[in-house]
C-alpha cells in the first residue's frame, strides 16, 4: 500500500501534477520516506536527464522539506535528520543563478515555465517488460504561448491517446494522419502502441503529426525525437506543415490535395481539441473531407472537448450539411493512465470522441 502511494508521488512529480494534490503516505518513517524521494527523483537517471522544471521543483521540494521537519510519526523519526541532499537540491533550486528555466520572475511568481513532462502510463494486452511506459515532452505550462494553444498538451489528447491504448487495431499496421497535433503527445503515443504491437521496423507504418504553426512543429519534432520516446526509434514518425485554410483557398487547394492523396495517403486520422474556434470549422470540415477521399482513408476519430455549446452546434450542423456521418464513440474515459490528478480535472467530462464518416 505504502509502495503505491510512493509511486504515485513519482508518476505525480514527473508530469508536474499540482503539489499540493500530492499526498505523502502516512505510515511510513520519515527515513524510508526520504531514502526514496532521493533514490527514485534525484537520483533516477530519467528524472536527471527531464527533470520538472524548477519553478515546479521548488514548490515540490518545499513541500517536502516542510513535511519532513514537521512530521516524526514514527519512534525511528526521533533522530531524523533531513538529508543534506534534499537540503542541498532544495537550496540550490533557491539560487536564481542557478535558475535555466527563463522564467522572467523567480519563487513561484510569473507565469509557468516549460518544462520537461513525463507520463507514466500502462499498456494492456501490449506486449511490455515494464509495469509502466513513459513518455515525455517539453511543454509550455500556459493555456497559450507565443500566440498558440499548440505547445502544451490537452485534455482531449489524453483521452483519445488512452483509447489508442485500449483499441490499438484502430492504429496498429495502419497510416496516421493526426490533424493539428500540437506538441505530439497523442502521435508520440500511438507510435509506441505500433511498436508495441510488433510492427516490421524495417517498413514502419508512417504516423503524420501535422500541424500549421512552426514553433509547434519543431517542438513536436523535439519531442518525438527525445531518445527516452520510442517514436525516436519507431522511423515512420514524420511531422509535417498543414493548414486547414488551404482546404478553402482556390490556389493552395490543389497542393493540399496532393499531400494529402499522393504522400500522406493515411488509413485513418486522429485529432484531439482541434474544435477550439468557430472561425476554424469551415476550413478543418473541408481538410477532414479531403483527406477522407484519400484512397485509403476509412474514418476519422476526434475528440474534442465541450466549452461552447454554439461552437459545438454549429461544429455539428456544418459536418452533417457537408455530408459526413458522425457517431459518438462509446468510451469510458474514467481511467485516463497518464495523470494520476486527471480525475479531478473537470474538462474530462466534457470529452467526447466523434467517428466521421464520409459520405
Ligand atoms: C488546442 S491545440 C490541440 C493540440 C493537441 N492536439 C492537443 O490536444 O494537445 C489546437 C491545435 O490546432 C492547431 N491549429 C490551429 N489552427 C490550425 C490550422 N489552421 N491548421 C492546422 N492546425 C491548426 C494549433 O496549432 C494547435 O496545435
């Protein structure tokens, strides 16, 4: 018992859940307690190499240093002493020179600095040694940066990476193309699944990780190519500029449907919170229309994420005038692996995936 809550403190610390959702576990001595902080989050080679960004860190390893002077539950914590290494970390994270992150304010003020994020998640009925896979990105911790929502990770991703998981036919021995696939987390997954699944690493399926902004694209390319991420080593993972507005430009049109018949040529399309924006229907609708004539294509999987009523209705009538078939997916997105906070996340119920169909 008191092993998983400890590993629950590692899968939370590494993909930067809110501290204070971090529950310490009670029935332990403040010396086994410690022991494994510095073994499994200083010492792990991983955590060494994409560590949370300092910012995070700080908050973090106050809270520890806090928990560790004030606690003594057990007899053994008598003669506990904090380790110099967590004290040394704690105050080196306080030293503003030593701060890489570029964050513009220091101690907790400002906005969040990015920072190296790491997912733990599990593969069932997935070939895997391992308990845990993971899989890590350098993220914006902002809604939005430099003018896009495309440098962090969305809710939506997560939701219909975790669907990838429990459906990997829906993927496995097919080309992807994902549309608008920000900072790669669900493309970087679906990779894995491939490789997971036994695919010939000599002739790998190609997973298009597509997307209009070039900041995105090359952080996405970064993070894809991170050596810790199987899609580093899968070979078919390719990322790749398109905008859905070339789908209504008279002049761009024919380009994009080059890309999207001739080199892309997927069997199936994924997208995740790419209906964010009214203004963006018109041109998605038409790229999914095209890229569903492709000569493989067979349907589209998009989850999105409820805000906006109008946006959502108008969002449906524009596909069902422009002749798609569109089902809900029937998923029970309660088991969400990759945050162990996701369940306090409140956007999870407004997830949904949508099948399209062309006509
Ligand atoms: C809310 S983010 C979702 C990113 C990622 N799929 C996720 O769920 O974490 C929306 C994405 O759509 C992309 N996008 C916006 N307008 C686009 C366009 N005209 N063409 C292609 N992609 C676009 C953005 O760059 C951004 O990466």
């Amino acid at each position: 018992m008191a092993d998983d809550v400890l590993f629950e403190v590692v899968r939370q610390y590494a993909c930067l859940s809110p501290v204070n959702a971090i529950s310490l576990p009670k029935d332990i001595s403040n010396t086994v307690l410690q022991d494994f902080l510095v073994k499994e989050l200083l010492e792990d080679q991983h955590l060494k190499v994409y560590p949370p960004s300092q910012q995070y860190q700080r908050t973090f390893w106050k809270k520890i240093v806090a928990h560790l002077e004030r606690t003594s539950i057990m007899p053994e914590d008598e003669e506990f002493e904090i380790s110099s290494v967590i004290y040394d970390h704690y105050l080196g994270l306080l030293n503003p020179n030593n701060d890489s992150s570029g964050s513009s304010s220091f101690v907790g003020q400002g906005p969040p600095s990015k920072s190296f994020v790491t997912y733990f998640w599990k593969a069932p009925g997935l070939t895997s040694s391992e308990r845990f896979l993971k899989t890590t990105l350098l993220e914006s911790r902002n809604m939005i940066e430099s003018g896009t929502t495309g440098l962090r990770t969305w809710t939506a991703s997560f939701v219909l990476a975790q669907y990838l998981i429990d459906h990997p036919d829906v993927i496995v021995r097919k080309n992807v193309l994902e549309l608008g696939a920000g900072i790669g987390f669900t493309g970087i997954v679906a990779s894995a699944i491939q490789v997971l699944a036994g695919q010939d690493s000599s002739n790998p399926n190609k997973i298009w990780l597509t997307d209009v902004e070039d900041t995105v694209l090359a952080t996405c390319r970064d993070n894809v190519d991170l050596p810790c991420n199987t899609s580093s080593t899968h070979g078919g993972v390719k990322t790749q500029q398109l905008d859905w507005y070339a789908a209504l430009d008279e002049n761009r049109r024919p380009e994009m449907v080059s890309l999207l018949h001739r080199t892309l040529d997927p069997d199936v399309i994924i997208g995740a919170d790419i209906v964010f924006d009214p203004s963006l229907i018109g041109s998605l609708l038409a790229t999914l229309e095209i890229a569903l004539r492709s000569t493989r294509a067979t349907f589209a999987l998009i989850a999105l994420t409820r805000r906006n009523p109008e946006t959502m209705a108008k969002f449906m009538s524009s596909a069902i005038e422009r002749g798609f078939t569109v089902d809900a997916v029937e998923y029970q997105n309660q088991h969400i692996s990759f945050l162990p906070h996701l369940a306090l996340d409140t956007n999870l119920k407004d997830v949904k995936i949508l099948r399209f169909v062309s006509s």
